[in-house]
C-alpha cells in the first residue's frame, strides 16, 4: 500500500499544481475586466461603455473556461481520493 500512497500523493501534488497555475491565470482577465470598467466609467461615453462590454464578456468567457478547468481537476481529484480510500 505505501507504493499506492505514493503515487496518490504525487498525483495530488500535480492536481495542486494545475489549480495553482489556474489560479494564476484567472488574475490577467479579472484584472483586464476591472480597469476596462473603470476605465469605462471615467470615460462617460456610449461608445466607451458599449467597449467595455465587449472586453467585459469576452474576459468573462475567459474566467468562465478557466473556473470550468479548476471544476474538472478538482473533481478528478476528488474521484481519485474516493477510490483510494475505497481501496484500503
């Protein structure tokens, strides 16, 4: 069983370190989608707003496919832990 958890130790580490570097990447479109809607509300314009929800959805659609991402590796995660813990 030490050789087992082992491996589910090293997978678990992995699995940390997808989340970590997912984590990572959900700071560009955040901050992307800040300032553009800080930017949009100094600018006080139609077309400055109508800019802002053009970048604000397609870094929305970016948070979305990267928190999706995060879903499915901590679920697989989960699965692993589950079967290892039915295997003792």
């Amino acid at each position: 069983m030490p050789e087992t958890e082992e491996l589910g130790g090293r997978s678990n580490c992995s699995k940390m370190k997808q989340l970590s570097a997912e984590l990572h990447e959900l700071c560009q479109p955040l901050t992307t989608l800040q300032c553009t809607l800080e930017m949009a509300a100094l600018t006080d314009t139609q077309e400055a707003y109508r800019e802002a929800m053009e970048t604000g959805l397609a870094e929305c659609r970016r948070l979305v496919a990267s928190v999706e991402s995060m879903r499915e590796i901590l679920h697989e995660t989960m699965r692993e832990a589950e079967k290892f813990e039915a295997d003792k």
